[in-house]
C-alpha cells in the first residue's frame, strides 16, 4: 500500500471502524450520546451532554452556555485518553461527604454511577443518572480506547502526522495554506527560511488547489511535502554505499551484505528477501528491490540494545539478595513531603510501572482503621483498606508475576496493631508470604519461588537479656537537620508513642520466651555524614520547617517493663509477628558485627547520605553484605521536594532496593524507569556476578587495571525532538558512563541551532571500561538556553552489558512522566571490542 493511502483521514477511521464491528450498536448509542453529571471537587456539579464522534476518533460534549464562555462542543481525542475507570474511593469519600447527591440525584449516590476518564493528566470525573448507563459507557469506551491504540500502534508515525494536519486545519476545509503550514512546521519543532518552504510547498501542490484565491495542500500532498523535509541525509550515504548495482535500490546480496558488516547479522537469500518484503512500501518488493524508504523504515528497527534483553531472560532462581528490585519511597504522596496529597492512585502508578517495594507508614485512625500518611506533616491521609482492596490486591501482579514487598512503616496501637494484622490477612489472604524462618536458613528464596506473593518488610521487637525492654525505635535518617523526615520502616511495628510520651512496646510470645535464653547487644547510634549528594537541574533542597521538627517522635520515655507486660495481648501482637519473615528489619549497625549476628532474613535500611559513606570507607565490606542480606536505600530526609538521587551508584555496590519518589520525574527517575525496563520490566534484574560471587575480587580504582572495554559511540542525528516551553530548541546530546568508581565519563556534543526537526551531529565518544558488568550507559538529550538553565529533553539508559554493535535508533523517554516520546529518536552507532587487561 502507498504511503498517501496509508495515511489517509478515512483509512484511518475505517481501520478503528473496521475492529469495532462487533459493537456496531453500541458505537451508534455512544454517537447518539447521554447526560452526565461532570464533576470537580472543587467548584461542584455540571450537568453536560457527552457523545462519541466515531469519524473524527473523539468524545465531545457541551461546556457551559453562559454569556462569555465558548459555546462551541469541547472534545477529548480517542488517542489522548490513557484510562477510563472507576472513581478512587478517596475522590467518591470527598464528593459523598458534600451531600450533593441528595439535591442532584433521584437516588443516593454510589460507586456504580460514578467513572472517570483520564487523558492527558487531566480527568473528567463523570456521575451518570443510572446504574446501567454507567456500565454502559465505561465498558464500551474502554473496548473503544483499547481498539484505538491497536490502530495508532500500527500506524503509530503516520497517524501523528496526520493528527498534526487536522490539528492546524482550523477551517476544517482538508486543506492548508502556506501560512498554516508554516505555524504547523514551528509547533513540530521544525525552522525554515521562508524562501525554501515556499519552493517545498509549490513543488507539493501537484494538484494546484485554491481556496480564497491561495495555493493549499491536501493531506495526500502535505505527506510528500513532509516526505521530502525530513530527507534522511546519513541514511542516503549508508544506502548508497552498499546499492551498488542500482543506486535507487538494494538488491538482497547487497542487504545480506550491509547487515553482516555493518549490524553483525547474518542472514541468508531467503531471509534478506523476507526483510524487504516487509519493509518496502513500493512495488520495488515484487523485484525483490530495497528502495530507501524501505531501507529507512529497516534502520528505523533496529535498536543498539540486545533485543532479548527487553524480555524475561535472566536466572529468576537465585536468591533474592541476588537481584535489583524496583522500590518506591512514600509510595502514597503525589507531591512533596510537607504538604502534598496522598492517593491511592499513586499506588497504583507505582505498580503499573512495575515496581515490587511500596512503603506504607501507618498510623491510628479515628474510626478504628489504620491510616497512610506522612506523620507530622500537612499530607493527606487514606484509608489502609482502599490501599489494600484498590491498589495492592488488583494490582500487585498485573505488571509483574514476581514478589511484591510491602515496606511497613509502623506508628500503631496494639488495637490498631491486631487490626493491621487482621486486614492484611483478610484482604490479601493466600497472596500473603506467611512461611516461618528459622536460623538455619542459609538463602533467601528466589524471585521464582515467590511468584504471585506478598512480602512484609517491617522490624520485630526484643528484649534485652538483663529484662529491660530494648527501646527499638531509631532514627536511620543520618541527616540530623530533619529527623521528621526518618525512614522509619525498619521501626517496631508493635510501638506507639502514647498521649502521656510513653512508649508502649508489645512482644510476642516467641520473644518473651528467648528473653534469657540469649544475650543480644544494643544497636549502635547512626553514623553520621555531612556529605551531599548533588541534586538535578530544576530541583531545591528544602529545610523541615522547625514546627515540624518538633514533632518528631524522638522526645520518648520507656515505660516500666513490668508495666508493660501487664498490659501486653501477645496472642494478637503474635499475628502480625507471624506475618514477618524473610524481610526482618535490622538496624544497621556496622558490616563486623553483622558477620556474626546478622541472618540471610535481616534488611537494613540506610540513608542516601550514611549509604555513600559506607561506600567511599568500605566498599568491598558493603559488596560482602549485599550478598548475603538485603539492603534499602532512601532519600535523606531534606528532600522534602521529593527530588530523587542518583541511584546508580548504590546499584554499582550492590544495594538490592534502591528506593525512589516515584512521583518526581527528572534524570534519576528517568534512569531507574529504564534500567528496570531491562529483563521485561519485571521490576527484578539480575545483579552481575561479581556482585554476587564472593570470590572474584572487584576492582576500585583506576590504578588497578587498565579497562578491557572498548564502547564507541556515534552520535549521528536526531528525528522529532519535543519542543520545550520555548519555540524551537537547540539541540545538544550529552553520553554519562555511571556504575563503578573507575568508569565515570561524560562527553558533550556541539549544540544545533533553531533544529529539533532533524538535527544533525556525527560526534563520537569513546570510553575504556574497566568494570563494564556494573556500567550504565546514560543518553540524554539537552536544549541549550543561554539565559537559564538547560533543559532536559529526553532520556534512555542502557546497561553496557546489555549494548551491541552497529546502527540503531534509540527512542526517547520523557523525563517527567517515563513514557516513551512518539517518534523523538537518536540514530546511532555503536563500536565495541575487547581488549586484553593489562595490569
């Protein structure tokens, strides 16, 4: 099929239409549309008629008609819409409380009625007038949105450019002017001389079209006219050197060729003439011939990474201390960590995303329940139930099949206590982790044989052995500036500061037992380190206002132990200490008394600031640990913006449970949302072995061994970069090497002018690797601004081991929402070969 047929507006709507005709009547209902209550929690209830127009793949409805408001319907594009779902039981507790429902419905108002529909981080928060109607609409909008994205996947770049045209075409005539054209080419990033637009443009007008007495083209010709702008100049000069028999196509010879020098693939007659069957568009296939468009959408295949990489492929059978896991700091906030709100929603992105370690800090609620909240704060607080019933229990397992860890921050009763213990039992029942562990245990177990499980992280009591209760409450934040902000994780969560600023502490019975049975020391205080770690661009570090801080449970005192016994359940204390297995929490208190003490079972949990410490005095101690023990790392308690750290370097030694603010986007979160794309995004990576065999000595400095890696990578293009808040960016590239100490590099391209269209660099760097099993390869596209700071574009990371050979494109994620940026790639090459280490 020709490319002008592919692209056509109506091709495009039969191809939805053509997957929809199994809901035809249902389409025409949808078209015929309904009224529905549309929402906001702030300023009430609007009543507003909603209908589907399948022709232009949009939902409309009527705004308001009061005088100076735009009358004309508003519409929402099928293809923006990213979820239409059920209200979140904290918007419906909100809007329930306000009463509305008793003045706007016949009925009182329930769940069934309510769904929204998200698009573009934005929601329209929907009520309909019956139960069935609801139903209705949500099921079939979400088939709808579905078959809409099956569609724009296939004709994912020519479908955008045609949205781009019905977009600028403001008259809706199907056709645009030269003027129009122009403001279209500035809003996709594209600057042209007025002089050769204007050649471009009349020599696309075949067909001569006027309206009001000026040339205008059709879509079919704006899609040559485009065709002819983006010329792929790097791509002629590789095309051209290997189509030698004919110089406007590629024999199959010849593309066996190119693809065993130049991509280190090997193929033969039958599958070269398979490739160009599959990717030429013209009757060029039929001769078995490979024109340049059919070259260009070949390269556009390939990628620089190993493609299997991007697959369930590595070992799930070793211990758990043996893998990367995807972890999430505050997992329920949306902001920062003062004032924002907590949603149930942010669980739920967290999870989709793939991660396996959320954070729950729980405190007494007013009605019985525990509640999620960042204690001493002005955040927002939901309810453990709708955390567990919305988020943890539907979800836990739809992006990964592997583990899940439930970090529990405890700050609860002994009734709240027996309460948490009764609702996790409850809810999430046989998806519970509850196999006891014992001091012969030499091994956690694998990723594989906890599939479909939940694991509680959180810290038992004790007792000392001269029968004093040990005051297991501690601060791991060793940033003493905001010890409001401690993780508290690893806290007992059978400790609440009570009313009176006692300290009440229950046992389980297991642990009265060994009370003199055993002797066991008190844990050392935090170290303390005054070292920072560099915040991205655009982020601030913000001090715990002092109110705040005053808050802090550190101001407690111990209750007799005898009075404590007697006011003890340990029979319902015991449930939630029977829930604690193989992620016990341990405080941190030095890698000599951890050799002798310390079990497989025990986690640690350790600020950015005392982690990077650790690392700088005693890094092969700190890989010694890892393989035996889990070890979580958090952001220091001044990050009260919820800005994140670079989390490759605690990976490079070898911390499990990196955790990050999931809801901050940036280059950091960037990194992580790409390196745990590696392995199928199962929120699991395999560390290298020499992070996890004891026996290989690591290397940790530049002295050592000079680098048996050789990566070379090109910088030769880039296709569609997004435009920043101004018109059209300057483009530059950056290339970072992160992981151990000895591969730290950084290389800058020049910057391109006034071009996110097709910018050209062909600039290369080249790094020796020493230890390029721990390496990451960070690519990151930079706009250059002269008056403020530079902005980031665009981002991808590769773990090095994961690189290979030849050219490819890299498509680009964006930095605050870790989604893929439709159509921005880089072309590129990469070189790479070993050397012999020389010592």
């Amino acid at each position: 099929m020709e490319v002008q047929q592919i692209i056509d507006a109506s091709d495009l709507v039969k191809g939805v239409q053509g997957r929809c005709t199994f809901m035809e009547s249902n389409i025409a209902t949808l078209a015929m549309g309904c009224q529905f209550w549309k929402v906001r929690s702030d300023r009430g209830w609007y009543l507003r008629r909603f209908w589907l127009d399948i022709e232009h793949l949009c939902l409309r409805y009527v705004p308001s008609q009061k005088p100076f408001w735009n009358t004309s319907p508003t519409r929402v594009d099928l293809t923006g819409i990213t979820e239409v779902r059920r209200w979140k039981s904290d918007f419906y507790q909100q809007i329930e409380k306000r009463g509305h429902s008793r003045r706007r419905l016949d009925s009182a108002l329930t769940n069934e009625l309510c769904f929204t529909i998200v698009f573009c981080q934005h929601e329209y928060n929907l009520i309909a007038l019956d139960e069935a109607t609801a139903e209705f609409w949500l099921t079939n909008l979400k088939k709808l949105v579905c078959i809409v994205r099956t569609v724009q996947h296939e004709n994912q770049y020519w479908m955008w450019l045609t949205l781009q045209f019905r977009k600028a075409d403001k008259d809706k005539i199907g056709a645009l002017s030269f003027v129009q054209v122009q403001d279209l080419l500035e809003r996709m990033n594209v600057k042209l001389s007025r002089k050769y637009a204007k050649e471009l443009f009349n020599d696309a007008n075949v067909n001569k079209n006027k309206q009001n007495g000026k040339q205008v083209l059709d879509c079919r010709e704006f899609v040559q006219f485009f065709r002819v702008l983006t010329k792929r100049n790097e791509l002629d000069e590789i095309f051209e050197k290997y189509a030698k028999t004919d110089s406007a196509a590629m024999t199959a010879e010849e593309l066996r060729i190119f693809l065993s020098q130049e991509q280190f693939i090997t193929v033969d007659a039958e599958q070269a003439n398979a490739l160009i069957s599959k990717h030429e568009v013209s009757t060029a296939k039929e001769e078995r011939l490979l024109t340049i468009a059919g070259f260009t959408s070949l390269m556009k295949s390939f990628g620089i990474a190993v493609e299997e990489h991007n697959t369930l492929f590595q070992d799930m059978n070793q211990p758990l201390t043996s893998y990367y896991i995807a972890s999430s700091h505050n997992t329920y906030l949306k902001g920062n960590q003062l004032t924002s709100k907590s949603s149930v929603q942010a669980y739920i992105r967290a999870l989709e995303q793939g991660c396996r370690c959320v954070e729950l800090d729980l405190w007494d609620g007013p009605a019985g329940d525990p509640i999620i909240y960042h204690g001493c704060t002005l955040t927002s607080e939901l309810r453990l139930t709708d955390v567990l019933n919305e988020a943890v229990k539907p979800y836990a397992f739809k992006a990964s099949p592997y583990p899940l860890i439930l970090s529990l921050e405890c700050h609860l009763s002994n009734k709240q206590t027996k309460r948490l213990a009764f609702l996790l039992k409850d809810i999430l029942g046989d998806m519970l982790y509850t196999t006891p562990v014992d001091d012969s245990m030499e091994m956690l177990p694998s990723p594989e044989a906890l599939k479909n499980k939940i694991i509680i992280k959180a810290k038992k009591p004790y007792v000392t052995n001269d029968s004093e209760l040990e005051e297991n409450y501690s601060s791991d934040d060793d940033d003493g500036r905001n010890s409001s902000d401690n993780d508290n994780s690893d806290e007992s969560p059978f400790q609440k500061k009570t009313p009176n600023n006692t300290v009440s502490v229950t046992m389980s019975g297991s642990d009265l037992v060994q009370e003199h049975k055993a002797e066991q020391s008190h844990l050392s205080n935090a170290v303390h380190n005054s070292g920072d770690i560099p915040v991205i661009a655009g982020t601030k570090e913000i001090q715990m206002p002092s109110q705040i801080m005053e808050q802090d449970l550190s101001n407690t005192k111990k209750g007799s132990h005898q009075d404590l016994v007697e006011t003890m359940d340990l029979e319902d204390i015991s449930c939630l200490s029977d829930l604690i297995n193989i992620c016990e929490g341990k405080k941190f208190s030095g890698f000599h008394q951890n050799l002798t003490t310390s079990r497989c079972y025990h986690i640690s949990s350790l600020s950015e600031k005392k982690a990077k410490k650790l690392i700088r005095g005693e890094r092969s101690a700190f890989i010694q640990h890892t393989n035996n023990q889990l070890v979580r790392i958090y952001p220091k308690g001044s990050r009260t913006d919820s800005s994140n750290y670079d989390p490759a370097q605690f990976w490079s030694s070898g911390c499990q449970i990196v955790a990050l603010n999931y809801q901050t986007g940036g280059l950091y979160k960037a990194i992580n949302n790409a390196f745990f794309q590696f392995n199928g995004n199962c929120g699991y990576v395999l560390k290298p072995a020499i992070l996890r065999n004891p026996e290989i000595v690591e290397t940790s400095g530049k002295d050592e061994m000079r680098g048996n890696r050789i990566v070379r990578v090109q910088i030769i293009a880039g296709q569609n970069l997004p435009k920043t808040e101004k018109n059209v960016i300057d483009p530059y590239v950056t290339i970072q090497i992160v992981g151990h100490p000895a591969d730290q590099y950084k290389f800058k391209t020049k910057h391109v002018e006034n071009n996110g269209f097709n910018p050209c660099w062909k600039e290369t760097a080249e790094f020796r690797l020493t230890v390029p099993e721990l390496d990451i390869l960070v690519i990151a596209v930079m706009d250059k601004d002269t008056m403020t700071e530079n902005d980031l574009v665009g981002v991808r990371v590769f773990p090095v081991k994961s690189l290979k050979s030849g050219y490819g494109h890299i498509c680009l994620m964006c930095p605050a929402e870790g989604n893929l940026i439709p159509c921005a790639t880089l072309f590129v090459h990469v070189s790479i070969h070993e050397e012999t280490p020389v010592k």
